[in-house]
C-alpha cells in the first residue's frame, strides 16, 4: 500500500467515509474532519509511518507540516519520509 493510499485509509477512517470517497483536493473541513479529528489523524499518521510530525495541536496552521488538502498532508507525509531514510 502506497504512503498515499495508507494517509487516504487513515483520514477515510477518521471521517467515517470509503477511502475511496476522499479526494486529493480535499480539505479536512470538505470531509467533516474536526480539530479532534484532526489531532486523532496526526496520531495515526505518525503510528503508521513511524515518524514525528512537527504539527501543533494548539495552532495547526503554524508549523511545517500542510493540512490545507488531502494532497498537501500526503506530500508532507512523502517529505517526512525522505527525510527519515536519508
């Protein structure tokens, strides 16, 4: 499974939706994500993906992990990535 399709999976299963009712244009709002939903999303990515996502719970637009769309989360899940085996 692709980090896309996984990142899709866990925001699918936060939203109560069929993964394949997500699209990559997607906000989180579009979907009915809520704060809570949100931060429970963080979690799951980091626990899927063993990495450490610099997002604040407190100001989720600060910092440089993009949850402005359902492909910006993928691409910033994608660069966490890299970054890690490098």
């Amino acid at each position: 499974m692709s980090i896309k399709d996984q990142v899709i999976a866990i925001i699918a299963e936060q939203a109560m939706l069929e993964p394949s009712d997500i699209q990559m244009e997607n906000t989180l709002e579009d979907i009915g994500i809520d704060s809570l939903g949100l931060v429970e999303s963080i979690f799951a990515i980091e626990e899927t993906f063993d990495i450490s996502v610099p997002f604040n719970a407190n100001d989720p637009s600060a910092g440089d992990f993009d949850i402005s769309s359902v492909a910006a989360i993928v691409a910033a899940v994608e660069k966490l990535k890299s970054e890690q085996a490098a």
